[in-house]
C-alpha cells in the first residue's frame, strides 16, 4: 500500500502549542458570491450592491461574512477534523477584514487544548483558527473544538488540557471595517424599516421560512469550500448510510432566512458561541427563529451592534431544550453572534 496517501491527523498526533500551516491558498471573487447567493436565499443589501456598500462609506461591496468563515474553515478539515466524530462547538470568533473579490485566503490552527474522553476511544481537540489575506493581514480568527478520534485506543493520554475561552467577544472589541457609514443609510432599499433602536433584549423574532435541504446541494456548497470531510460525501462513513449535512451549510441557511426580521443586520463581525445540536439531513426543512440578547454603541458614525441568538431547527417543532438541559431532537443549531445594523 502507498505511503503517499493522508489520512489525517488522529487525536494522538495532536499537541499543545502545535501550530498546523492549512494548503491550499484560496483565491476568491464574484463566483464565490454568485454560488453563495444560489445556494442560500442571501440578500443582504452591502453584500449584494456595490452601490449600497459605497452609500455605506465602503469602496465597494466585499464578499460575504460567511464566506470568509467556510472559505478559511473549509483549509481547516484535512488537518483538524478529516477524523472528526463532531465539531462540537466555537468561541472567541472576529471578522477582523473584509474580504473583496480577488482576495486570496489562507489559514493556520494553533492547538490550544486536548481531553482524551473516557471511552479511551476519541478525544477533543481545541485550536484557534486564524485566516488571512494575500498580504498577511488577518481577515478571522475564531476558536473550535472536534471530537476526534483515536488512531490507537492503547495510546497514552496525553496531559489534559482545557482551555478558558470568553463566554462572549465583548462589544468593545469587535472590529468594523475602515470607513463603514450607516447616518445616509436607506432602509427602504435594505428591505425592512427597523433600526438598532427597535430591538429589544429578550425579543424573539420567527422568520416565517424555510428550506428543504437537497443532496445536491449541500454537496456543491461543501465542495465549494472544499471541505474534505468524509461524512459529508462517503455514504458509508455512518451506519444509517446518510451523509451528514455540513454545520456551516445550516449556519448559512439560518443567516439567510434570518433575512425576514433582521434584513439590516448586515455584517456579522463576531461569533460569541455556537452548537451544533442535532444531525441535519438531506430532505429536512430548515426553519431559524432568533432572539435579541443585547445592544451596543459602535465608534462608527450611525453603526451599533446587535448580539443575537440564531436557532435553526427542522420541521415545525417548539422549544430549545428538555428538563435536563439537552437539546430537543428538532434543534440544527444554536449560534450565537453579533451583527452590524443602523443605530
């Protein structure tokens, strides 16, 4: 059998303060966002108008948040979880750049963290993402952790180690794009009149729609990302024979349909937390209901914050969790984020 072939990193070659240079660079432009708005029904006015990002103080319309997080996550999966049971969560998240057409990504992981589990069969890894641009500036960091696998069920455990992570990017800290401008803002061409001062902590908007998830689709958009990991696309990677949907596909799914009720939250610039709740599969129906957590002032002229918790569920059921504190089976995901709207 050839040596040649990788079949990436199990949970005993991993350790703290190991630092994982992603391949392959990534140039991205109009057909990233072309197949980003095919994909998902995303119609954020600065990330569909150059002419409503230029009224908004940017030189032109930059590319997706979302698609600077699967461009740089999609780097991640050979390295850090090609092996992976699940991606278990995410914290400590900042769009720290826009991304514009004709920018070129690339990634690295620092390991920051590892826990063998007690089954002695897998064990969880965290490391903190960083992506950049073809001038080595930083675009995103965020932090994440897998379940993955042991090569070795006999091999040591290696000394456990957690890592303290914020329960929130503090409003303070988050960073806006040089020049973004919301006092000429016009919210009749964005979609929805209601501005920072309309929403309410405690809020629960439901954003009416929803989206049959294809086999088709979700395919495309992983391999658009190029995302390599196996249960995505290998039928035989789980005993049901299903391929799981990719989380960030149902994460883009959510911010889309979030659209209706939130149309003027139009950059997301922090990721706070996130779950993955339950397994999503194709022919399920995706529906997203979001609650205002907080408000923040912003430096930028006419530019506040809002925290959001964004839930995807599937079907029409109710509720987040049992009385145990788990997740009822109809949860996707639950995310929470801060977003850009006009103060």
């Amino acid at each position: 059998m050839s040596t040649k072939t990788n079949p990436g990193r199990f949970f005993e070659d991993y350790s703290v303060g190991q630092v994982i240079r992603h391949a392959v660079p990534r140039t991205v432009g109009q057909g990233e966002r072309a197949l980003y708005h095919a994909l998902y029904p995303a119609r954020g006015a600065i990330y569909s108008s150059d002419a409503f990002a230029q009224a908004c103080g940017l030189a032109a319309s930059p590319l997706d948040d979302l698609v600077a997080f699967h461009t740089v996550f999609g780097k991640t999966v050979p390295d850090v979880s090609l092996n992976a049971v699940a991606n278990l969560g995410y914290a400590e998240g900042r769009w720290l750049a826009p991304v514009w057409p004709g920018d070129t990504l690339s990634s690295d992981s620092e390991v920051i963290g590892l826990k063998q589990n007690s089954n002695g069969k897998t064990g969880v890894v965290w490391v903190r993402t960083t992506g950049r641009n073809q001038r080595g500036e930083d675009v995103l960091s965020y932090v994440r952790w897998v379940m993955v696998r042991k090569r070795d069920a006999d091999a040591p455990a290696p000394e456990t180690v957690v890592p303290t992570l914020a329960g929130a990017v503090d409003a303070a800290d988050l960073v806006l794009p040089a020049g973004l401008d919301f006092t000429g803002y016009d919210f009749e061409l964005a979609g929805e009149p209601h501005r920072l001062s309309d929403y309410q902590p405690g809020e629960v908007i439901h954003h009416v729609d929803g989206v049959t998830v294809e086999e088709a689709e979700h395919m495309l958009a992983t391999r658009l990302w190029q995302n390599t990991a196996k249960v995505h696309f290998d039928a035989t990677q789980r005993e049901d024979g299903k391929r799981l949907i990719y989380g960030g596909h149902v994460i883009s799914l959510a911010r889309a349909l979030s659209f209706n009720g939130l149309a003027n939250a139009q950059m997301i610039v922090g990721l706070n937390a996130g779950a993955h709740a339950n397994p999503c599969f194709a022919g399920d129906t995706v529906r997203a209901w979001s609650e205002v957590i907080e408000t923040a002032e912003t430096p930028a002229p006419g530019v506040g914050a809002i925290r959001l918790r964004l839930v995807a569920t599937k079907g029409d059921g109710e509720g987040l969790r049992d009385d145990a504190g788990k997740y009822l089976p109809h949860v996707l995901l639950d995310l929470d984020y801060w977003a850009l709207m006009p103060a």
